[in-house]
C-alpha cells in the first residue's frame, strides 16, 4: 500500500429534464459537501466530469455552487477532463453528433463558464467506450480516457489489467477503472477504516508491493444522496488521510507508469458485465437486441437525427443517455424516456415530410403508451 497510488474520478450528471426540486435535493445531501471537503483539504483531490448541461442548470437554479465548481478547477483541486454537452452513448450516435456534443460542451464552458479541462483526458458518458471514437478524440487534442476493466476482463482476462503500466491503443491511453473496488466503495457498504483494511489484504497480492496504481470511478451523487452516510464515513477520512499524497490525478500517472501498447480493446461501458461480452451486447442498458422498446427509441430518434442542422438544441437533448437507461433497468420509469421520444418526434412533425411522421408514428405510439410506474406532477406527456 506504501507504494499504491490512487486516482479517484468522480461524475457529475444530471439530465435536462431534472427537475429543480431534486437537482437542489442533490446539490444539498452530495455536491454542495463534496465541495466542502475540497475546500476544506489541502491537496489535490478528485478527478472529475462535469457535462455542461449540469453546469447550465447549476447556474440556474443554485449559482453558488456552480462557482464553486469553477473555483475547484481553477485552484487545481480537481482534474477536470473533457466531455459531452448532454451525455450521449457516443458509439450509438452518428459522427456529426458527436462532434457537436464535444464542441457544444467545449465552447459554451470556456466562453460562458470561463473554463476548459486542465488535462488531455476525456469521459465517455457511463464509460461507453469503442475504438472507433479514439481519432476523433485525437482530432480534439484529447490523449487518454478512462474506461471499466470488467469488459477487458472478460475478453483478454485478469492478467490484462495492468497496474504497473497504462494501456495504449493507436498512441492514445487507455486507463482502467477498478470495477471491483469501484463498485465495493458504490455499493454504501463499507466505511473508509474498512475498504482500507481490505486493500491492505488484497492488493499486495496483486501487485506484489511494486509501485502501482488503482483507479475508483462512479457517479458523485453516490455520497450522500443515494448513501447519505458516505460523505462521513468513507469521503471525509479519505480525503483527510490521502488527499494530496496517496491519491493523485489520472494524468500524474502518465510520468510514473510505462506505457503497454495494445491491438484490441473491446467495446463495453460500466454497465457491461462478462455475461453481456460473451452475448455480444455491448451497451445492454442503450442498444440491445433484446429490447425492442429500446430499438423503438433509437428509430424514432434517428429518423429526428436527419433535422439536425434545422433543430440542433433538441438533437442533442434527445440523445442523453437517460431516455434509453429509464426502460432498461427493473423499478424503470418511461416516462422520464417519453420526454426524448416526444422531442424527436416534435422536430419529426415540424421539419420532416409527411411519410417521415408517418414512418415515426408506430413507433412513437407504442412508446409512449408504455406502463407508467409514477408520473411526477411537475410533468405528463
């Protein structure tokens, strides 16, 4: 452990339809006492994603945090990486999507907020990596990204993670969250005293005491919103314990660890398990061939996607990850998914022709005729 490095990114999200009452409910039990202990410890602290379209409802709705925010990244406490302005699958969408997504979050951050990453790294939206976005991302200067060991684990086994060296694909880096101690500190379980003393156990196994590295990642609103103890219990004495020693920022560990070159890296997202590579189904919370409402949604959207120069705002609202996650998962609720589906076929009927609104209909129909668990009152369809 004396020799461990530790890179801890955490990601800030929230979709555009969020309603004010429970961004400020977030920003109260997580964002608002994550900045606390920023400020409070000296040192560096966390990595981060923030999407610019939690940036802009933070401005509306709870400005002081949004500053201090902006106040974190200007004094180095967190390492801020590139992103998406509204958190797209961004393998799912088409190229010219993508590059708006890149450059709406880009711009509006540096020429509204005042900021823009202070490293090369960049976050793909629930770590939906491929291949097949990393020249693009090379094209915006971006160097690294950060991706879920388990679908690696999967297709190349154990002994592929590294945690002496960096994976490199086509000269662009690759890192490698820690699916397992990733998910045991998301998980609300553990106290700081005990995922120490269990590291303390298990990681010199692994690493043979070497210096070596391990990347944490989940979502910020983890502390203290959907665990309400964990800012107490497991943030506050790890950061008062490592921060600005044992835990350092992602790209700090591009001068201390060899670069391993690779000629394979499979297409998966956080959400990917083994038995979902070995299905083929990559992204099995956006695109599955087992969900034909998921397929439903992407047809809609798509068909949309051909307006694009003529509605650019709502294509790239309605590519958020969300509408797709709200019908993929147990306890699910459409209509959060209802509101994508009714902003594609909006640009549908107001720019496309009288066989496109016809072509959406079927699919927009069984769409938003979906079972509906709750509907909140602040919004119908």
């Amino acid at each position: 452990m004396k020799r461990l490095k530790i890179a801890f990114f955490l990601h800030f999200y929230q979709p555009w339809w969020q309603f004010p009452w429970k961004l400020k409910e977030i920003v109260r039990e997580s964002y608002a006492p994550i900045l606390d202990l920023i400020e409070e410890f000296e040192g560096f602290c966390f990595s981060a994603n923030i999407n610019l379209v939690l940036l802009t409802q933070l401005e509306e709705h709870c400005p002081d945090v949004a500053e201090r925010f902006i106040r974190a990244i200007q004094s180095g406490r967190l390492e801020l990486v590139g992103s998406t302005a509204q958190h797209p699958i961004m393998p799912l969408i088409p190229e010219f999507v993508q590059k708006a997504q890149i450059e709406e979050d880009t711009e509006k951050k540096e020429n509204h907020f005042g900021i823009k990453p202070n490293c090369r790294g960049f976050f793909f939206p629930e770590m939906a990596f491929s291949i097949s976005n990393v020249e693009l991302l090379k094209n915006y200067g971006y160097q690294w990204t950060i991706v879920d060991d388990e679908p690696v684990v999967a297709t190349c086994g154990k002994g592929a993670v590294p945690f002496n060296g960096i994976l490199s694909w086509n000269d662009f880096k690759v890192f490698m969250r820690s699916n397992y101690w990733s998910n045991k500190i998301s998980s609300g379980k553990f106290s700081f005293t005990e995922i120490k003393a269990m590291m303390e156990r298990e990681i010199p196994g692994w690493t043979g005491n070497v210096p070596a590295y391990v990347i944490f990642a989940m979502d910020a609103e983890t502390f203290g919103h959907h665990h309400k103890s964990l800012i107490n219990t497991l943030l506050r004495p790890m950061l008062k314990e490592w921060a600005g020693n044992k835990i350092v920022s992602i790209e700090s560990l591009v001068s201390d660890f060899a670069e391993r070159k690779v000629y394979y890296l499979p297409d998966g997202s956080w959400s990917t398990s083994i038995e979902d590579i070995k299905r083929d189904n990559s992204y099995p919370l956006w695109s599955s061939r087992f969900s034909i409402d998921r397929y439903r949604l992407w047809r809609l959207v798509n068909l949309a996607l051909a307006h694009f120069d003529q509605a650019r705002d709502e294509c790239l609202r309605m590519t958020s990850s969300c509408h797709w996650w709200q019908i993929s998962r147990s306890g699910w609720e459409p209509e959060f998914m209802q509101r994508g589906a009714q902003l594609a076929m909006d640009v549908i009927k107001e720019y496309g022709t009288q066989d496109e609104v016809a072509s959406a209909r079927g699919d927009y129909d069984e769409l938003m005729q979906l079972k509906k668990v709750s509907v909140h009152e602040d919004w119908k369809p």
